[in-house]
C-alpha cells in the first residue's frame, strides 16, 4: 500500500527558532501534498495545498510567511514554521494522493507533534 | 454551512457487538467521494473504506460497511463485531470534484469499545 513519511514525530523547540517538517511518499509519485493541523479532540484542518513545482495554496487564516511549504520533487515537501510560537504548538499531518488513484484517497504520514517553549 | 456533519462526539459499544457511527454531507454536486479514517490515540490517520457517489453498491472492508443513503446525503459507519482495538476517533471526510482533490472533514467521533 501507499506509504507516507513524516518527519520529525516529535520536535520541541524555544519561541522564536525555525523547524521544518518533512514529509515524503515512499512508494508512488504524489502530485498533490496536503497539510493539517490538528488540536487536541478536534478535527483536521487544512492548512495548504502543496502542488510539485508550483506555490502552494494556503486556506484562509492561514499565514504564508510564517507556515512555508515548498513542494520541490514528487515525493517530498515540507512545511517550515518559522519563528514559531507557543501558539503553534500542534500536531501537523501531512497527507499525498497519488494520480493514478481515481478515487483521490490520501494518505496520511504519522504526524508530527510541535511543542514551543 | 458545515459540509460534513458527524453528530455524535462520543460513543460507546460493548465489544462483539456491532456499531453505527453517524455522517451527513452536504453537496450540490454530483460526483464526490466519501471517506471513513480512523485515528488511534498515536496520531496516525487509518483509511477505512471509501464510497463514490455513483457507486450503487454500498462499501464494505472487512468488518467495516458505509451505509451510504444518496438521497438522505448520509454515509455511515457500521462497525461489526467491535474489538477493543477500535478504539479510536473516527472521522468522515468527502472530497468534492476539482484537480486540488481536497478532503473535507467532519469533527469525529470518539468511539469507545467496552471489554
């Protein structure tokens, strides 16, 4: 099956650094990269849709320059949180559909926990 | 408006038994999917099963079924023989024609299975 990968699983890092989160699909060329982020006891939401080689499209709300997703190749794209805050703390999903699938499922990668001190 | 609605934040099911986990939709188009995922307490999203719009058969996976009623915009969840392992949130999710191929989600339900 189609196998997603994300990493780091967990980071913690001080207000005011940079991390960056990768996520790559192991088996099957993904044209199309999602990223969520989800809060405790509550759903999914989606932050940006990474396409390869072109800017991704955030969602409303969402700040460009802080949340960066670069989407350079097929396999891999990542998502950088720059001068991260304590409010950032969350667990980020990313998640590729594969183009050969016709029904469009995604699949998702671990997810990352993010802690800012 | 939302466009998936799951009704039921939690839930409870004694184990062997069967379960149905709730989601209506909304939407004016006519081709879309219809997705269930699982999500255990690590994080990972499990797909389960899937449900296209013109699909006239109803999904099944296993132990899993999608009661999926087009004309009442539901698709539900059935769950036989529930093991304590399906403990978990559950999610309904739809993706709604385009190239972005993006999936809406609803808000979960928390499924508890009782030994």
């Amino acid at each position: 099956g189609a196998v997603v990968s994300q990493h780091p699983s967990r980071v913690i890092c001080k207000s005011g650094t940079s991390v960056k989160i990768e996520c790559r699909s192991l088996d099957f060329q993904a044209t199309t990269m999602f990223w969520y982020r989800q809060f405790p006891k509550q759903s999914l939401m989606l932050m940006a849709t990474s396409n390869e080689g072109s800017k991704a499209t955030y969602e409303q709300g969402v700040e460009k320059d802080k949340f960066l997703i670069n989407h350079a190749s097929l396999t891999l794209s990542t998502l950088t949180v720059t001068s991260a805050h304590p409010e950032d703390s969350s667990f980020y999903i990313c998640s590729a559909s594969d183009r050969e699938v016709h029904s469009g499922e995604q699949y998702f990668g671990p997810g990352t926990r993010l802690t800012v001190t | 408006a939302q466009k998936i609605t799951q009704t039921q934040p939690g839930m409870f099911v004694q184990e062997k038994e069967a379960v149905t986990l709730d989601c209506t939709y909304d939407t004016s188009d006519q081709s879309y999917g219809l997705f269930w995922y699982k999500q255990p307490s690590s994080g990972e999203m499990i797909f389960l099963i899937y449900q296209g719009s013109y699909d006239e058969q109803n999904a099944t996976e296993g132990r899993y079924s999608l009661n999926f009623q087009k004309a009442r915009k539901s698709a539900n969840l059935v769950i036989s023989a529930s093991q304590l392992g399906d403990s978990a949130m559950y999610f309904c999710a739809m993706r709604e024609p385009g190239s972005a191929r993006q999936l809406t989600f609803g808000s979960g339900t928390q499924l508890t299975v009782l030994p």
